[in-house]
C-alpha cells in the first residue's frame, strides 16, 4: 500500500479563525438553522389543499395547515412536526390509498428548501472567514 500526505497550507490558520469566531459567537449556525426550520414549517403549513374528491361529504377543518411546527432538540438538531394525529396519512411517506397520488408528500417540500439553507450557511461561513 502507498503511503500519501495532504497538506493544506493556510489550515491553522482557518482553524483558529472558525475557534475565535465559535468562542464570541457560539450558536451562529444553530440559529441559521432555526430560522430555515421555522420558515420551512411555516411553508408547509401554506401549501395548498388538493381539490375536493367527487362526492366528498368530509367538511376539511384546515386543522393539518395549521398543525405544523418547528422543535429546536439541541444546538443544529431541529425538527419539523406536526401534531396533527393523522398528518402522516395525509402527507407522510405512507400515504394512505385515499391521499397517494392527490396530496403532496411533506418530505419533498422540505427537500426542495434544503438549498436556502446550504445558502444561507455559506454566508455564515464567508463572514467567519471574511
């Protein structure tokens, strides 16, 4: 097996800039991350409602748009719920045969933000490093 090295010129040094910048301003990407979340679950909670099914009776009580919330777990852990009991039928990965196929699926909308996010932490990034 060859043996191989990498050096990176210049890596201390952007080392102790990100460990200065962690020590006086602890949370920067934490709360970039909290601020896409609660957007992103404020987005879910506008997405549109499919049409009505032919001969629906169900009156839709609007109860799912407004079920939608943001949790903060622990410093870049967050999550988005909904504490609507039966969201995961509706717009979870297993929609049930009624929903498949008419309502939009919650993961992909979420997939679909996930560049504003890689965005906005790059410019966290570029001001550590600037």
């Amino acid at each position: 097996m060859a043996d191989f090295v990498i050096e990176v010129q210049g890596a201390r040094q952007l080392q102790k800039k990100f460990n200065k910048y962690i020590r006086t301003s602890p949370g920067t990407f934490d709360k970039t991350m909290g601020r896409w979340v609660k957007q992103t679950a404020g987005q879910l909670g506008r997405e549109s409602y499919p049409a009505r099914r032919t001969g629906q009776t169900y009156v839709r009580t609007k109860r799912l748009k407004r079920g939608y919330r943001a949790k903060r777990i622990q410093s870049l852990v967050w999550q988005i719920f909904n504490f609507v009991r039966y969201s995961g039928f509706v717009v979870g990965r297993f929609q049930a045969w009624m929903h498949k196929g008419r309502w939009w699926q919650a993961l992909n909308k979420v997939e679909k933000r996930i560049p504003k996010l890689i965005k906005a932490l790059k410019k966290d990034i570029r001001r550590i490093l600037g």
